[in-house]
C-alpha cells in the first residue's frame, strides 16, 4: 500500500514537475509544429498508477509535439537532410540526478 500512497505520489508528481521544468528550459526553441507552436511548449506532467506486476503509483514528463519523437532521437534522409537528436528527456533525467 505504501507505494500507492499520498506521500509517495506527491513526491513523485514534485519530481516529474522540477524535470518538466527542466526540460522546457533546455528544450529546443527553434523547431515549431503546424500551428506555430514551439516544442518546449509541449511538455506535460501525468500521473498515474501502474497496474501491471506490483501495483505502484507514477508520474512522467511527456511532450506531444506532433513531432516530438523527430525531435528527440533525429532524423535523416537519403537527401541529406536531418533533423538532429536533442536528446532532451535524457538530458533532463541527466541534470535531475546532479
């Protein structure tokens, strides 16, 4: 029951905010969506409880940039032209643990 407790998930939810935080702010500027949106506008915090094996309470950062996933490992194509990995969910776990 512990780990589905109040004090857990708020620990947690306070974790997953503080590396939202991060995130937005090492996040690139640069690279909008189709309505003009940046990506470091994109990150959200969720939480949640996990229900497969041990029952235990989570919370995540997430971005739903329509292009999010481009953006965070990088692209390429046979023309040369690539998008490169930000690598900004890693980073942010990087500079959480400091």
């Amino acid at each position: 029951k512990i780990l589905v407790a109040a004090e857990v998930r708020a620990v947690l939810l306070a974790k997953a905010e503080t590396g939202k935080t991060i995130a937005e702010s090492i996040a690139p500027r640069d690279i909008t969506d189709t309505d003009g949106e940046y990506f470091n506008e994109h990150f959200g915090v969720r939480e949640g409880t996990q229900e497969r094996g041990t029952v235990r309470a989570f919370a995540e950062i997430y971005n739903d940039h329509s292009a999010a996933i481009s953006i965070e490992s990088g692209t390429g194509d046979p023309n040369g032209s690539r998008t490169p990995a930000h690598h900004t969910l890693l980073r942010t776990v990087e500079a959480m643990k400091e």
